[in-house]
C-alpha cells in the first residue's frame, strides 16, 4: 500500500491504535474511530498531517447517520476499513444476560456491519481495489471458560467475513 486513506475503527488503544499510528507515520491518511474521544486526539496530535478523528459509539445505532455524513465530509473516497473494535464481557455462572450478549454482538459483529454500511459509497470510490482487514480472535477455534460471549461474537464475525470474501472475490 501507498499513500492510502483507510479508516481504523477501534483505534483508542491497543492493537488498533498501534495500527493506525504505523499507517500514518507510513504516509497514509487515516481516520481513527472510537468511543475514547480523548485517546483519538492524542493519538491525532502525534499525527496531525495524516491522521483525522471520528468518534463514535458502536453502542448507538441512532448516531450512525450522523458518522456516516461526517465520515462523508472528511473524504471522498476509502481505500481500506481496519476494523478493530471489540469488546468482552464473560459468563459468569452461565447467567445468559441477554444484555451482555446483545452488548457484545453490537460491538462485534454487527458493528462491523454498521460501519460497512457507513463506508459502502466511500470503498466503491477506492483509488484501486478497496481493502477490509477484521481482527478476530482464536476463540472462534479453541472454546474458553467463561467466553461463549466473545467466542459467538467473533465466530459470527469469521463466518460473516467468509461468506463476504465468496461474494466479493
């Protein structure tokens, strides 16, 4: 990759904020996402030239419209989505907290799906072929105690990521 605009989505710490720094210290324009509004800045300020933030809350499906048009306004195009965002809760004495798994399964898979929708028209305008990295996680092959949360979440984002690669190839 040269010279790209790719879009990190849970850059506040971790693997994704690590990511997204090495991208734009490689030259690439990166627009960083998350909730942490203040982990974003601070990562933008060590990149100001190549690094932009869209905060937002995979949580809160009713501001996805208004990500979408901001995303809209700070480019024109994408040429690749980095989706990092994830989130684990455990199961503790096999409660089944409905809450809890409807929480995960927002923020990791069907946040995927969410930010696919905000970045459709944007990957179809890619300066070549559009580009999608996902990370998982080996819960999908080694089951965990206490992980049938994070497990089934990212085992629907691994089947989901796929069956996408069958339709896109």
């Amino acid at each position: 990759m040269d010279g790209k605009t790719l879009w990190v989505i849970g850059a506040s710490t971790g693997i994704g904020a690590e990511v997204a720094a090495q991208l734009a210290a490689a030259g690439h324009f990166v627009i960083v996402s998350a909730r942490d509004e203040t982990a974003l800045n601070k990562l933008c300020f060590a990149h100001p030239a190549r690094m932009k933030s869209l905060p937002f809350d995979l949580t809160a499906p009713e501001s996805f419209a208004l990500v979408r048009d901001q995303l809209l306004s700070q480019t024109d195009f994408l040429d690749g989505i980095i989706f990092c965002a994830s989130i684990c809760e455990y199961e503790n004495k096999l409660e089944f907290n409905y809450a809890n798994y409807q929480k995960v399964m927002q923020v990791n898979f069907l946040g995927l799906i969410a930010v696919l929708g905000m970045g459709k028209t944007l990957l179809k305008k890619a300066t070549g072929r559009a580009q999608l990295c996902v990370l998982s996680s080996l819960a999908t092959v080694v089951p965990f105690p206490r992980s049938e949360l994070y497990g089934a979440s990212k085992a629907a984002l691994d089947y989901f990521i796929g069956s996408l690669r069958c339709d896109t190839v």
